[in-house]
C-alpha cells in the first residue's frame, strides 16, 4: 500500500510523518517541480513532474500512481486541490483514492467571496465582505460597517497583498492598481487554526486540533499554542459537517469577544499542521486506516492544552 504526496516542497515533516505511519505498509513517493524541493528527500522515492499547469499533467500523475501502485494521493498545494478532484474518476480507475474533499469545496476555498457567501447563507459568524467598492463606501455611509476595513485579493494566497486600510483614499487607491480585490470588516480579534479530519468512509469529523496563534510571520503561524473549548469544537464539528468536506483540511478562525468568526478554509494539510501531529493527532495514521477500509472512532479534541509550537530553519543537504 503506498503513498503519493504531489507538491511537497518544503513540506519536509509532513514526508516523515507519512512515512513513520507507512513503515512496514508501503512506500512514501513525493513529487515536486523542483528538482531542489527539500521535501522529496525525505520520501522513499521521487519524481520530478511539470508544473500542474502544463497540459498532460494529470496522466504523469496517473502514469506514477499506476506504476508505484499507488493506494492514495494528496497535494499540498491550494490550485493543485481542484485538478485532482476533477479527475477523480480517473484515478479511481487506476486504484487511487484521492485524500480530498469536491471540486466544489476546492473551488469555493480559492474564492474567498464565494466563500463569504456561502458562510453567510448558512448562518456563520464572518467578516461582511464587499467586491465592489460602491457597494462598500455605501455601507459605510449607512453606518453598517467602519473603518479598519482589511483589503486584500479575492482569490490571493500567502498573504500576498493583504492590507489594513484606514480610509476610502487608500481603498480607492488600491482599486486603482490591483483588480480583483475584496473589502473586509476588520476582524479585530484572537486568531485561531484548527486542524481537522473528516473520515472518508463515515463521513464524519472524526478529530479536530485547535490552536491560538501568537505570531503570524509571511503568511504563516510562526508560534502557536493548543487549546480547547467544547463551543468551539462543536461549531467546527456543524460547519465541517454541514458544508461536506472530506479528508484533512485547515481552517482559520477568530474569537471576536468570545464569538467565533470563520474565515478561511484550506482543504489539505495546513502549514502549521505539525503543531496537531506533535499533540498526538495523528491524521496520517486515519488516513492508512481509511485506505485499509477501517473508518476511523470519532477522537474529537484527543490532545492536550498548553502545548507550545516555534517555528525555527532547518536545511537540507544533498550531494548529487
Ligand atoms: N477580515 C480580516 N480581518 C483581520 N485580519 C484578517 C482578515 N482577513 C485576513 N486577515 C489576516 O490576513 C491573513 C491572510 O488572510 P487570509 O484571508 O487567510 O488569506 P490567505 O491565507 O489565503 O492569504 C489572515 O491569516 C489574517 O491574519
Ligand atoms: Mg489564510
């Protein structure tokens, strides 16, 4: 029984820790565009593949899955998601199960508008959200929101042009240089990750980590800290279930005064996932039990508070 990690990149813990789980099982093969991604080292095999952007992608991927007879795949890339899901009967075809959840939900997490639509029609707690600027200055004048409003890219990723804007000036001038941005209420409160999996056989949410994040650094929680609150596990637990994800995916929360605002979903392996792996929520091990056909006991919440995560650099070196 082995395993396909496609984009590993720097993603080196997330390597061992599916092969640690697939000792004695199978093999761990990753993939990567880059000959100099650092994470396929740490796999028992790799290949280097095109960009998923290149026409014939999928069938290399297929191609790989069929020859290393391959059980399941994953990606840890956010435009990666939706490719696979599209495929899935292909990779049915050829024994694969794809750890994902629809394309549906792989699209609508790389929309945050839609997403912002989709929360509000079914009654999340989200940050009010504009694409157009009218609209928005509207608002404002009707006394519906204030500024600090957060600008930032529609369908944007890592952070990239993310901005706190203080007054129409700058919204406007943001508008000017940048097309598809959206306006947020300013979430003025504490950041939460959750860490989750939804069994894919049962369906069910079947283990969920949360942490408060400390400091935010590029893009990424650079130091965190686990916690609990049974309001907060239950309303992932309706959320998740509601909207039908499957498999790992990471969301980003806040606590507004002791409400919780939803905000972002990804659905794969989050970058601060080795914070739930280190606590004892071991989602590689859910994942080889699905793929053995064994559906996972619901283990909500199986890990202790006050457990601490630092990011630090780490190096990879190989002699070719
Ligand atoms: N409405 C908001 N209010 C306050 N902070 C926000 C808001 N939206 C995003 N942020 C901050 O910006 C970061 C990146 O935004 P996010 O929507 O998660 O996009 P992505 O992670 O895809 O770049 C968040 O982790 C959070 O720190
Ligand atoms: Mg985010």
């Amino acid at each position: 029984m082995n395993f396909l990690i496609l984009a590993a990149g720097t993603r080196n813990k997330v390597v061992q820790y599916f092969k640690k789980t697939f000792d004695g099982v199978g093999k761990v093969i990753a993939t990567d565009a880059n000959i100099l991604g650092p994470a396929i080292y740490d796999a028992d095999k790799y290949y280097i593949v095109p960009p998923i952007t290149e026409p014939g992608y999928i069938d290399i991927i297929l191609d790989i899955c069929k020859k290393e007879q391959i059980s399941g795949v994953l990606s840890l890339i956010d435009p990666e998601l939706s490719l696979l899901a599209a495929n899935e009967d292909k990779f049915k075809t050829v024994g694969t199960t794809i750890i994902g959840s629809s394309y549906d939900l792989c699209e609508m997490a790389l929309d945050k508008m839609q997403m912002y639509e989709w929360l509000k029609a079914h009654g999340y707690n989200c940050a009010r959200s504009w694409m157009d600027k009218e609209d928005f200055y509207k608002a404002v004048r009707a006394g519906e929101v204030s500024y600090p409003v957060f600008v930032k890219p529609c369908r944007g990723s890592a952070s990239i042009s993310i901005s706190k804007v203080y007054d129409k000036e700058t919204v406007d001038l943001l508008f000017t240089h940048e097309d598809d941005l959206m306006i947020q209420e300013f979430l003025n409160g504490q950041e939460i990750g959750a860490d989750v999996y939804i069994d894919l056989i049962s369906g069910e949410v079947v283990s969920i980590f949360t942490k408060k994040k400390i400091k935010m650094r590029a893009g990424e929680t650079d130091k965190a800290v686990s916690f609990k609150d049974e309001n907060l596990l239950a309303l992932i637990e309706k959320f998740v279930t509601e909207a039908g994800y499957r498999g790992q995916i990471d969301i980003d929360i806040f606590d507004i005064d002791g409400k919780y605002y939803i905000s972002e979903v990804n659905p794969r392996f989050g970058g601060g996932y080795p914070h739930a792996y280190e606590s004892g929520c071991d989602h590689m091990k859910l994942i080889l039990n699905n793929l053995q056909g064994v559906a996972n006991e619901k283990n909500i919440g199986a890990y202790d508070e006050g457990i601490y995560m630092m990011k630090y650099n780490e190096v990879k070196i190989v002699r070719k």
